[in-house]
C-alpha cells in the first residue's frame, strides 16, 4: 500500500462532488460517508473553497458523518452571503444536536430575511427535539403558537407534533384549530381528524418509501412518522429500498429514523434484516440502529458480522476498504456494553497493514481497552496520519488513567 494513494483518495472524490455528472456525484458521496471522519478535514476545507457545487456537497456529508468536527464550520456558514448556502448549514445543523448549534439557528431566524432559510432553521430545530435535544422544543413552540410569524414558519413547526404526549398534542391542536389564521386552523383540524392507523395497501407503502427520499422536508418528515406508524411490516420493504438506494447516504440516514422509530420492540426484524445485507452504508445504519435499541443480546449479535467482514478478502491496496467503518461501528456499539466478545478481532485490526483503521474501532478500544492492547496502538501510531496518530495517543492515555 502506498501512502500517496492513501492520501489522494478523500481530495480525489472531494473534486469530484464538483462534477456535472450525477452518477459521479453520488458515488463520490457514497464513498465519502464510508470513509467518516478521515473526510472530515477536508470537507472543512471544501466548505471553505471557491467551488459552489463542492460547498453544497460537502456540507450534508458533514452531517452525515456528524463528527464533532464538522459543527462549528456549519455554524460559520450561517452566515454565508450565499442564501442557499445559509439554507444548506442550517438543513444540516439539525444532525448536531446541542447549545451551540441551537444558538446559531436561534440567531439566524431572528437575523435572517429569506423565509425559505427560516424555514430550514426551524425545521432543524424540530430535527434537533426529536433526536432528544428537549432544549429545542422551546423555540419551535415558540414560532408555532406566534400568530405574528410567518404561517411557513409555523406550518414548519407542526412536525414536532409527534413526540409530544398524547394529551399534549390534543391540547395543542385544539388550540391551533382556533388560530386566527385559516390556514393554521386548517391544518390544525386535518391533523386532529387524521386516522390514527395507516393503510395497509402495497401501492401505500411503495408511495411513502419514494416519499422518503423527497427533497421537501415535510413530504419526507411525514414518511419517517407514517413508516413507523406501520410498524414490524415495514422493516423488510424499507431495508430492501435502502439496498436499492445504497449510494445514498441521505436516504439510508433517513431510513435509519424510521427504523429507530420502530422502538426496540422491533429488533428482532431489524437484527434479521442484517443477515439479508451486504451493502455497506445500509449495513452500518443498521449497526446504528441495533446499537440505539440497547439489546444486549441482539448487540452481542454484531459479533457474527464483524467475523463475516474479517474473513472477506483484504482490499485492493489502497486502504479503504468499504466494509472496514461497518466492522467499526460494530465494535464500538459492542464496547458500548462493555463487551470484548470481539476483542481479538479489534486487535488485528489495529494490527492490519491491508485495511485502514477507523475512528470508531480507536472509540472502541478506549472503552474497554487493556493495557495488553498499548503495543498493538503504538505500533498503529507509526504509520497513520496526524489526526489519527493524535487519537491513538488519547485512547493510550485513557487506558493508563483507567488501569492506575
């Protein structure tokens, strides 16, 4: 492996989110969201350059990846004199939940004159309450029950209806179908009315998986709470969609909402579609997904796909090897219990010359390493990059500070 095709590839598929060519386009995102954190630096970068097409790209993959990283450039493009621009950060905020990101969507919407930009502030901040960041409920209630705002607003605001209580939402629409707005009142009264079940029909279901990929917030927000109004049922179409569609990392994240919506109730479905999957993005959504359930029992599961992974040839010599951020994440999400059912496998990891380590297996080891896996990270520390060689001294640190 040589490392200028190590360290050409992420500029590489960087120019080519510059391409006219959508095919192009998406795979170059696709691989992107693969490699995850080692993009990072130089989707900062793009974000940053001359090339609008790239800047428009490369922000949503920094979503995507949700590296900590990626959040204070995002929030710097709020201010960007580029509308679209300012619309596309603010979108992509809402994969970065907490104080700070909040603050910036609160000032753009008290600062910012394009309601299509406001509008992408709230329905971020709607993103950010539902992903449990409560303190964003405040602001988006706010907009909602402000007779002065907008009616777009306030129409945004409506889609945290859903993780409201019960008697919450009834009291909410209620008021609402008094609004002094028609249109407000309106919708009020057609959510109030609306059916609590959905229909079962095949056509029904085909029509809210091809909603899910909408650009239209609503139209695909809608489609997250309608899929999992379904239930167990919809696990096996939506996993097939998210095969079809397994180049973008949009539509997968998405699917991965639905999925987790379904509760944990509904792991068994989900930790059988794993079997079914070799495509990677939908692969690590479903690791995610299994991990947000908590089940110890189907998490001790991820065991048989990291050996699956393991076992399958080494990559071609340039390092990224697709399939090697699935067998991460799967690591981290058992090290998140506590396990080291994996732990041989997470050591030859670190110890492959054929296949580039990830920032999740260094999370992993950190978690639950022993000093026995120090000289596996420093013999790993000789040969990667700065912000890799950077990591691995953290998590040697904090397997010392654990083990005095």
């Amino acid at each position: 492996m040589t490392l200028s095709r190590r360290a050409n590839e992420v500029p590489d598929l960087i120019r080519r989110l510059g391409s006219r060519r959508q095919a192009a386009v998406d795979a170059a995102r696709a691989r992107l969201a693969i490699v995850g954190a080692r993009a990072v630096e130089a989707l900062i970068e793009a974000i940053e350059g001359d090339s609008a097409r790239v800047r428009a790209h490369a922000m949503p993959l920094l979503a995507l990846i949700q590296d900590p990283r990626g959040r204070a450039p995002l929030i710097a493009m709020l201010l960007d004199t580029d509308a679209k621009m300012r619309e596309t950060a603010a979108r992509c905020l809402a994969r970065f939940p907490g104080r700070e990101s909040m603050a910036g969507l609160e000032r753009l919407l008290a600062a910012e004159s394009r309601v299509e930009v406001k509008v992408a502030a709230v329905e971020a901040l709607v993103e950010q309450a539902v992903s449990g960041h409560e303190p964003a409920l405040r602001p988006t209630l706010r907009i909602l029950l402000d007779a002065a705002e907008d009616v777009r607003l306030r129409q945004s605001a409506l889609a945290l209806l859903p993780m409201l209580k019960p008697a919450e939402r009834r009291e909410l629409l209620k008021r609402l179908r008094q609004d002094g707005h028609p249109e407000m009142a309106a919708r009020a009264a057609e959510l109030s009315e609306a059916a609590p079940e959905e229909d079962r029909d095949g056509a029904g279901l085909r029509q809210l998986l091809t909603d899910l990929a909408a650009t239209d917030y609503g139209t695909w927000n809608d489609a997250v709470r309608r899929l999992a109004a379904r239930g167990a049922p919809a696990v096996e179409p939506l996993v097939e969609e998210m095969r079809r569609r397994s180049h973008d990392p949009e539509y997968c994240t998405r699917a991965g909402m639905v999925l987790r919506a379904l509760g944990p109730q509904r792991a068994r479905a989900v930790s059988e579609a794993l079997e079914t999957v070799e495509e990677p993005l939908p692969l690590q959504v479903l690791v995610e997904v299994i991990g947000a359930f908590g089940q110890h029992r189907m998490i001790h599961g991820l065991k048989s796909l990291i050996d699956r992974i393991a076992a399958a040839p080494a990559p071609d010599g340039n390092g990224m090897d697709p399939m090697q951020r699935v067998r991460a994440k799967a690591h981290l999400e058992l090290a998140r219990i506590g396990s080291r059912v994996a732990i041989e496998d997470l050591r030859a990891a670190l110890r492959d010359r054929d296949r580039r380590i990830e920032i999740e297996m260094l999370a992993a080891v950190e978690r639950i390493g022993n000093p026995e896996e120090i000289f596996d990270l420093l013999r790993a520390h000789r040969y990667e990059d700065r912000f890799m060689k950077e990591r691995i001294a953290d998590v040697i640190r904090a397997i010392f500070k654990r083990s005095s």
